[in-house]
C-alpha cells in the first residue's frame, strides 16, 4: 500500500480526530497548568485552554468545538480529582454557556469578527455560566449577583488574551498543509454565512 | 505574530465595549450604593444573625468546616478568622455599602449589608 | 442552517429549564384573623403555595375551635366545665390531662402564684365581662376556699378535686395550648415559617424570610409606645399586662391577674413579657411572675432554663432574666 492510494475524505477525517484529540490534550495540559499558578480570587483564571476550543472551532466547526471544550473540562477534573465537585459544576455550567455562545457567535457574525471578538463572547458566557452554578448549587441567595459586574470585567480580558492567542495559533497552523483541507472548510460542517449562499 | 490591534476587527471592538460597558455599569451600580446600616448573616437558605453597623461588635459564627469570626468596627465589617483552606474570605476587606458582600464559600457563610430603616415596620406582631 | 446538534440540545434544554422555572408555583404568603376563644387569631404563614397555605391556615383555625370547646369555661359540655361542675373529679381527654399536668407543674414551682382552680374568684370579679365592682371580703373568702396547687391531683386522665365546689379555670393557658397545637398542625402541612397571635400570645415558627421574627413588647402605660423588640425564631412570646382588662376605682386598679393568696389583683407588676418555647408554658409563667413579683418571679424562671422572662415591676423599673439580651434587637 502507498500513500498515493489513500482516499482524501477518509484522510481528512483520520488528520481531523487525531488532531482533535491533540487540542483536548494542550487544552487538559493548559488548564492544569493554571489551577497551578495562583491567583488573587479563585475561579479567575485565564482560561487558556479555550485557545484549543477556539481552534477546534474555525478549523473544524461547532461539533469539534464541542468536542474539545467538554473533554477538556472532563479529563481536567479526573486529572485534578475534582470530578463533581461544586467546582467541576461550575465549570461545566461555564463551558456549557461559553461554547454555546460561540457557536452562536461563529454562525451569526464569524465574518465580521475575529477569534478575539469569539473568544470575549466566550469568557462572558463563561463568566453567566459559573455565576448561574452558583446561584443554584452554592449560595442559595440572589446577593451573588454583586460579584457578577465585577467578575465580567475582568473575563473580558482575559477573553482577548485568549482570543489574540488563538488567532496567533490559527495563523501558524494554516500555513502548514496538514490543515489546508480543514481551513478551507472542507472538513467542516459548519461555516459563517457567506452571502452568496442560498438560504 | 500580529498584535492584538492589528487582529481585532471593527464588530471585535464592538463586543468588547458593549461587554466593558455592561460590566462597568454594574460595578458603578454597585459602588455607588448608599452606606449601609445594618449587618445581615446567611448559612445556606437561613438568616443566622443580624446586627446594626454602628456598634462595634466581634461575634463568632459556626459553619460545616468550622468556625468564622466576623468583627463590626468603624470600617464596617470584616471577616478576620476562618477555618477555610485559602482564606480568601479575610482578604476581601471591610464591606460597609448597602449591597455589599463577604463570604467563606467553603464555610457556607455570607455576610450583606443592607438598609432597612425606613423601609420596614420596626417589628412584625405586637405582644400585650 | 445546519445548526450543529449539540448546540440546539443546550438551547433546548436551557428553553426548558427557564419554562419549568416559570411554571413553579410561586411561594405566596397569608394572613388570615378569627375570632375564635373570645378573641381575635391571627395566623400569618408563608412559604408556600397560597392553596397548600390556605388549607393549611383553615387546618389550624379548625383545631384551635375544636380545642376551645374542650377547654374554655364558657362552653357547658367542654371539659373544664365537666370537671367544674363534678364532685370528685372525671376523666378528661388526652389534651385537657396535657394541660393540666402542665399548669400543675408550674403551679407547683411557683408555690401556688399560677393557680387552675381560680374559677368563682374569676366569677366573682367577672372582669372579663365588664363588671366594674370590688367583691366583699365575705365573697372573696368564700371563693379561695380550697384552692392550691395540691387542689387538684392528675392520674394519667384522671382528675381529682379535693373539694367539690372547686371551679377549674384553665385561663391563657388553654389559649396557649391551642396556639401550640395550631402550630402543630401548620408544622404537619409542611408550613416552615408562621405565626399565631391569639390576642396577643404567640408563637413564632422559624423565621421572616429575610431575618428572625421581630416582636414588639407593648409598653403598660403608654398606649401607642413600644417597651422593647425582641428577635426570636421558633418560640413563643406571652404578655400578661394589667392594662388589658381592668377597672379604676378610687384611684386604684382592679385588673384580671389576681394573687390566689389574697382574691385581689396582684399589685407588684404592671406587665410581664415571657419568650418561653411553647406557649402554655409562657402563659402559666407569664401570670405566675406577675403575682409573684419581680424579685421572687425572676428566681422562679431559673427552674425553666429556656424560658426567659421581662419584668416591669410596679414601680415601672424593668427587670430581666439573664438570658433576654439574647433576643433584644439592638436599637
């Protein structure tokens, strides 16, 4: 067998899962790292795994980020022993909300913006997601609305962080031909709408 | 690699004020509330204590990991001690505006401030 | 649009999550007033849906009727009234023994002060019912004749009177019972947080939404003025006054407490306040400090270590038990 025999749709799909499952792995990395570094509040963390769920987003679409965001918060809670602790419910509750409002993002106005402007949606998201947790699993009482404001300005920068990152990444990897196929939207199955597309 | 400027686009620049700009609100929201009077303590869904800001006051609270002091001095309340692991609860310094909140997460305890002169009858049923 | 399918299952499930959150009914809360006992109930409940707090409500109103017929004086057939009208003594219903041993108890340790058997004096005054005359000390005499905390004795549901012409009155104390029980039956429909007032005896059960219950304590002299606030949570307040019901005459005042020693209105109290945990108990240690005075009442409330006690005394000077700063709201 050579490789010249090898049919491309089942090559980007093989280039695709493997590479998936590399994001998942920086992503698990990425986080772990952090809970290591410390921080005046706790949950305030950077969030640079999502660099990885953005990714897998413009190379892949919304399933594959999907994909990476969820396993991430997984394997990261298994790895730091936190599975189902309040902890690991908030930040399944913020990932949840984050992903979504990407996705959302993505498909809405992906054309006009770029991973910084996805990624700040994202940390917002992230932000109402952990709060809401919160509100239900923590503190029975509404007064954890106080923390919100003050909580989403900071998420937003560290959404740009991210977001800047992201963009850095996704520069790099484009160049390279393993991800031609997925960065021309091939192997996708979601895309930003262009306006020649019929509806 | 580009700088952030140089990658962010006109609709990036959008999201992020719009964002700033929610939160800011709400911080100054917050901020700007009047000082509070009163001192109100919660343990999950129950009011445990209350006390007036004015008089200064050290009073000792007990949670599922231990105990919480909390002490009411002219700076407003602050929580001083507590058996939780990261201390964050101490660190986060004296509250004294109406809406202003501390708490030791782990230890289940929140602390408000309100203001309710004014806005409720002084007691509820009257014993004679 | 090819949406991708987890995401249309998170706005699915994030659509029914804010419907199911709507749809809850919501906690209302209730208050509603009878007039039931010679006197006006009021139960306040919440926490609940307005049905399940009404039915509640009427549960309680229910059981504080039926109690009354069992143990008020003005009812012919009621307990109180078989036993009065008996020689030896009769068998009582399972509540009315519960009373009575717990104003025997209290009539006991306060060496006679609280007194069951207190029926013709109360007949004889009948200021309850707007009489406005000093009896004779003939009457007066003839009415304590026999009475005492050893007048009657209990034996499981059994009373005896040591004399037949004894007339039981079970006074606040049986109001106290029905509001404990009404409690009860709030507490059986799963109700968390109420409150029973009848004509001024209450109970509290667990808090406000925001804060403990707040009380105020009616100041004796002045009408529209308060003494104190008191903060409690799941326990009873009692206030014996003798600025409820009471004549003048010649300057002096004939209220409805009366000293069982002399057939005369007790003269070293103007109002006495208890936050006791059940309100028979409050009601019996309420009427027995007021006649037994500040000093020898407030050693009476060390036998009850949870109960606490405001005194003020004739004078107006204000006495408290040790424990009561513990429920005074700081000003």
């Amino acid at each position: 067998m050579t490789c010249s025999a090898v049919d491309p749709v089942a090559l980007t799909r093989a280039r695709r899962q493997v590479f998936l499952a590399l994001f998942i792995a920086i992503a698990v990395t990425l986080h772990v790292l952090e809970t290591l570094l410390p921080t005046p509040v706790p949950w305030l963390r950077l969030g640079l795994a999502n660099i990885m769920t953005l990714a897998a987003l413009y190379l892949y679409g919304g399933r594959a980020a999907w994909t990476v965001s969820l396993a991430r918060v997984g394997v990261g809670a298994l790895l730091l022993g936190r599975l189902f602790s309040p902890g690991f419910w908030l930040a399944t509750a913020g990932a949840l909300l984050a992903t979504s409002a990407m996705i959302i993002m993505y498909r809405v106005a992906g054309r006009r913006l770029s991973p910084i402007g996805i990624s700040a949606i994202g940390a917002a998201g992230h932000a109402l997601g952990q709060i809401l947790a919160a509100r239900l699993l923590v503190m029975q009482h509404a007064a954890i609305w106080q923390i919100f404001p003050l909580f989403l300005f900071f998420t937003v920068f560290s959404g740009i962080l991210t977001g800047w990152l992201a963009a850095g990444l996704l520069e790099q990897l484009r160049q390279h031909p393993a991800f031609q196929s997925a960065a021309t939207g091939q192997g996708a199955r979601m895309r930003p709408l262009q306006l020649k597309d019929p509806l | 690699m580009k700088t952030p400027w140089q990658v962010m686009t006109g609709g990036d620049w959008l999201v992020v004020l719009f964002l700033l700009g929610v939160s800011l609100t709400g911080i100054i929201w917050i901020a700007t509330a009047p000082a509070g009077s009163r001192v109100v303590v919660i343990s999950g869904e129950q009011v445990r204590f209350t006390a007036p800001l004015g008089q200064p006051r050290s009073v000792v609270l007990d949670g599922p990991l231990g105990q919480t002091r909390l002490v009411i001095d002219d700076q407003g309340v602050r929580i001083t001690e507590s058996s939780c692991r990261q201390k964050i609860c101490v660190a986060m310094g004296p509250a004294s505006h109406t809406g202003d909140l501390l708490a030791c997460v782990p230890n289940r305890i929140l602390v408000r401030i309100d203001n309710p002169d004014g806005k409720e009858a002084p007691y509820d049923l009257l014993s004679r | 649009m090819a949406w991708n399918r987890p995401l249309i299952i998170v706005l699915l499930a994030v659509l029914l999550a804010l419907t199911w959150w709507r749809l809850q009914p919501e906690d209302a809360e209730i208050r509603r007033s009878r007039l039931i006992m010679g006197t006006v109930v009021e139960i306040m409940a919440e926490g609940l849906e307005s049905s399940k707090l009404e039915t509640a409500v009427d549960a309680a109103f229910a059981e504080i009727a039926r109690l009354d017929k069992l143990l008020s004086v003005y009812h012919q057939d009621s307990d109180v009234s078989r036993l009065s009208q008996s020689d030896n003594g009769s068998q009582v219903t399972t509540e009315t023994a519960e009373v009575l041993a717990l104003g025997l108890d209290v009539a006991q340790r306060s060496g006679g002060a609280f007194d069951l058997t207190l029926g013709r004096l109360n007949s004889l005054w009948a200021i309850s019912d707007g009489a406005r005359r000093v009896p004779g000390q003939k009457a007066i005499s003839a009415a304590l004749r026999g009475i005492g905390p050893t007048s009657l004795s209990l034996d499981g549901r059994l009373v005896n009177k040591r004399m037949p012409h004894l007339q039981i009155d079970l006074g606040g104390i049986a109001k106290g019972y029905a509001v404990d029980r009404a409690i009860a039956v709030l507490k059986q429909h799963g109700i968390t947080s109420a409150a029973v007032n009848a004509g001024g005896d209450m109970y509290l059960l667990g808090q406000r939404p925001q804060r403990p219950w707040r009380i105020g304590i009616q100041h004796p002299r002045e009408k529209d003025a308060v003494l104190e606030t008191v903060q409690v949570s799941d326990q009873a307040v009692v206030t014996s006054g003798d600025y409820e019901r009471f004549f003048v005459q010649e300057g002096i005042r004939y209220h409805h407490i009366f000293d069982p020693q002399s057939g005369f209105p007790a003269r070293d109290c103007q109002s006495v306040t208890i936050i006791a945990d059940s309100v028979a108990l409050g009601d019996a240690l309420a009427t027995a400090v007021f006649v037994l005075g500040p000093e020898t009442g407030l050693q009476l409330l060390t036998q009850y270590p949870r109960a606490e006690g405001l005194i003020v005394a004739a004078d107006g000077t204000l006495h408290a038990s040790p424990g009561w700063a513990h429920y005074q709201v700081a000003p």
